[in-house]
C-alpha cells in the first residue's frame, strides 16, 4: 500500500517540480527579449468621437439643494405622515418633478399581497 502512495505523490509532485526548475532558470534563446531594450510611451491622441455617437445627458433633475430644502422644511414637521407625504409631492409639482405618494385606499392597495 505504501509503494501505491508513494508513486501517486511521486506522480502528482514531478510535474509541480519541471515547472519550479523552469521558472528558476532564465529563459535562452532567440525569442527572449532584450533586457536593456525599454519602449519609450508615445501620446496617442484619442480618435474623434463620430458625430452620431450618443452624448450624455445633462442631469435634468432638481438638484440636492432643491430637495434638502423640500424635505427638511419647517411646515412640514409637524404634519402626520400621510399629510407629509402629500406637501412633498405638491412640492415636487411645483418644481416639475413627479412625486409618488402613497395613501390608504389608492389604486395600489388593491395590488397589496396580504400574507
């Protein structure tokens, strides 16, 4: 049983022991590379972008100064959650963005999974 594992170990271990004698001698031969030969970096100019590439967007939203100042109002603290929910979305209105608010009995209760 012994000779068994030793050549099983002897097997696994020889390939592991070619690739450490290899990698520890320096490599000979035509297609080494010179060791003194450094490649100088060169600018390369980026390529135009085509005229039809997509260009991005400008951010069209109320920017976070805007919406800080919407939901950190002082009129606003004193309210209940469901009248809270319902300034911030007249607020947003009046800025032009579109504010979902939720409310007992909207037209999403009804898709309300109950477990």
């Amino acid at each position: 049983m012994r000779d068994v594992i030793a050549l099983a170990l002897v097997a696994v271990l020889a390939p592991l022991g070619v690739l450490l004698f290899r990698l520890s001698v320096p490599a000979g031969g035509r297609h080494t590379a010179d060791p003194a030969f450094r490649p100088v970096p060169t600018s390369v100019p980026a390529p135009p972008l085509h005229p039809t590439a997509r260009q991005p967007k400008a951010w069209t939203g109320p920017s976070s100064k805007q919406v800080r100042a919407i939901f950190h109002a002082e009129e606003v603290q004193d309210l209940t959650p469901e009248q809270r929910e319902r300034w911030w979305a007249v607020a947003f209105a009046e800025i032009g963005v579109e504010y979902p608010y939720r409310y007992p009995g909207d037209q999403f209760a009804a898709l309300a999974v109950v477990a």
